[in-house]
C-alpha cells in the first residue's frame, strides 16, 4: 500500500507568485498517481498561529529560511515529505523521484535527501532585496530536502530546536549524519546562473529548474530559462489550479 505524501513550498508574502507557479508546475506534470500528494504552502503566520514558529529575532532572506525544518513536524514524524523553495518549476513528475527514493535499498537509513552541492562562490555578490550572498560549505543543499521523517535525526527537528538552534545547525545539516544523507541528482536542483544551460530543443531541461539568483516573481530578468517559468506562469492565469 501506498502512503501519500506530502510537499511544502516555501511561501514568501513579498514573492507570493513564485510559489503559487512552483504548484502549478508539480500539479501539472504529477500524472501517475496525483491523489497520492497533498501540497501545501508553508506560510509563517499560519505556524505563529499555531504555535510552532515564534522566533522572529533570526536575520533570514525570506519568511521560510528556518520554517522549512518543521516539515518533519508537520508530519507527525511520519512518511516521505518534500520541502522546496519557492523559486522552482518542475518540468516532470515529481512521483519519479519519491519512487526512486521508495526502491532504495538502504531508505530506512537515511535521514533526509538533497542535492549535494559542490562548495562554491556564488558568481553574484547579492541575493533577493539586496540580501549579501554568502558563500557556505553546503549552500542550496536545504532548497530542496525529502525527509524520511520518522528516522531518528529527524525528530532532532522539533518546535524547540528549530527556533532555538543555530542556523549553521539546521542548514549545515547538524542535526544528522553525513552517512545518513541521500542524494538527489542534478537535474533535479539545477542551479540558474550558477549551472550551463543548453537552449536546444534537443537537450530536455532540467527536472527541476532552481532560480537562485532570482526571476519575474521578484523583478529579476535576464535570467537563463526565464522563458520558461514565464510560460508557467502565464498557463497558471489561464488554467489555475
């Protein structure tokens, strides 16, 4: 039997569209098995209100930079659940990934899978609003994370730590075991701006298209494949979800 499985988008009131666009890209290509996701917007009022996120002391780059380890949480410490930044589309059934996930031999070791980044220096000095962008060991490791929730490492992740514990824990993934992370391939982390792109119809574009350095949602342009998330967007008017 199948355990349905739950997605968070991060949610940014100053880039609201960017995740209501990062939906419309899941929904639209979750053809295998759709009713077996539920989606939701990880909304910080909504955790204030219910009394899982109360420190407003952090400096962050937006609303979600420390709400993304309730997840577990969330879920009761139970299944497979995603997080994922705002800043992405897919272009293909996410389902692809989970079931990779679920045939791994080793799943029930594993904590938590991501896409490991190489150490790098971001080629722009800032981020969204003017945010400085720092260079960091496991930067982007956290924009995207399944959680296996019921693993042990990841009921580190309560209330308490989440708000009380160092952002080096939580996004330098303190809190587990190298040996307990999974990765999740390239292509569905792929970073604009930092990545080549092939703009050639005989090159598929990448599973999950990440953009980093910032797009339309937050007035950005210039970006690589902004015509796609464009073309996302403007589907998403016309057909919403």
């Amino acid at each position: 039997m199948k355990y349905t499985h739950k997605i968070y988008i991060g949610y940014d009131s100053k880039q609201s569209q960017a995740s209501e666009v990062c939906e419309y890209s899941i929904r639209k290509h979750l053809k295998n098995v759709p009713e077996l996701y539920e989606i939701h917007h990880l909304k910080t009022d909504e955790l204030h209100e219910q009394g899982l996120y109360y420190n407003n002391d952090r400096t962050a780059s937006t609303e979600f930079s420390y709400t993304r380890f309730l997840v577990p949480k969330l879920c009761d410490y139970k299944g497979l659940a995603m997080f994922v930044d705002s800043d992405f589309i897919f272009t293909t059934d996410l389902d692809y990934l989970f079931v990779q996930i679920e045939k791994s031999l080793n799943i029930m070791q594993k904590s938590v899978w991501v896409t490991q980044h190489q150490p790098y220096v971001p080629k722009q000095s800032t981020k969204f609003y003017g945010e400085k962008q720092e260079a960091l060991p496991m930067k982007n490791w956290s924009s995207m994370m399944i959680f296996n929730c019921a693993h042990a490492d990841c009921h580190r992740l309560s209330t308490m730590n989440v708000n009380n514990r160092s952002p080096q824990w939580l996004h330098r993934f303190e809190w587990t075991n190298a040996n307990n992370m999974g990765h999740v391939p390239f292509m569905w982390n792929w970073l604009i701006g930092e990545y080549n792109v092939q703009e050639d119809p005989n090159f598929p574009l990448p599973y999950g298209i990440h953009y980093t350095n910032g797009g339309p949602f937050n007035d950005v342009y210039g970006q690589d494949l902004e015509h796609v998330w464009l073309k996302y967007r403007d589907e998403m008017l016309n057909f919403p979800v």
